[in-house]
C-alpha cells in the first residue's frame, strides 16, 4: 500500500485531537507527575505531526493545504489514550509502502517506542 493525501490528513486530523485531549488531561489533573507526563506526551504528539506532515509532503510533492480537522479521540483517560493512539499510529503504519515510505515508518515506529514509554510512566502517576 501507500500513503494518499486523504489518509494523512485523517492521521494528522487524528493527531490533532490527541493534542487537545491531552491539553484537557493537563490542565484538569490533580496529579503533578500526571501534570508533566501530559505535557511532555503532547510535545511529542506534535513533533510527531509535524514530522508526518512534512515526510508525506516530500512523498507526494504537495502540500497539505486544506482538510485538516480536531478529530477527538474516544478515550478522556491517559491510560485509554495511550492505547488509542497506538492503534492509530499502528493503522497508520500499517498504509505505508515499505519500499517507498521508510522515513515515515522510522517516524511512526519512534512514536510507537514513545507510546510504550508513556504506557509505563503513566502507571508511576
């Protein structure tokens, strides 16, 4: 398979939405470790991407200029996040072209590395 505009901008739009649950998570908690964790998970949701966005921009010679949207993820919980956004980024992994995507599979697997790192910080909160 390979990356089209359509599935990147859902994954982006996706991304989006992770950022502003976490923000949620961030300032509502009651939990300083929680309070940190959330923070330093959303820095890496948004280089996350931003990475994505820039690699399918070189991969398809255009830019993605329209079509993006906050779509809200189902869980309101860290621990349930985590795992939906593992799934995404799984989903996501599972579009690209080995041949042709290495770059953004080397993206989406640190993210899947980071996700693991948070899974098991989160249970220290």
């Amino acid at each position: 398979m390979a990356i089209t505009k359509e599935k990147a901008i859902n994954f982006l739009s996706n991304l989006e939405g992770y950022h502003a649950q976490l923000k949620l998570i961030h300032w509502s908690t009651d939990n300083h470790s929680k309070h940190l964790l959330t923070d330093e998970l959303d820095d890496c949701v948004l280089d996350c991407e931003d990475s994505v966005a820039e690699n399918v921009m070189g991969i398809l010679g255009e830019k993605i200029s329209e079509g993006l949207k906050t779509l809200l993820p189902n869980n309101k919980e860290l621990r349930g996040l985590l795992s939906e956004l593992e799934e995404d980024v799984l989903n996501f992994r599972d579009e690209c072209d080995d041949r042709k995507e290495t770059g953004l599979i080397n993206i989406l697997d640190d993210m899947l590395t980071n996700i693991n790192k948070y899974k098991f910080l989160e249970t220290l909160s």
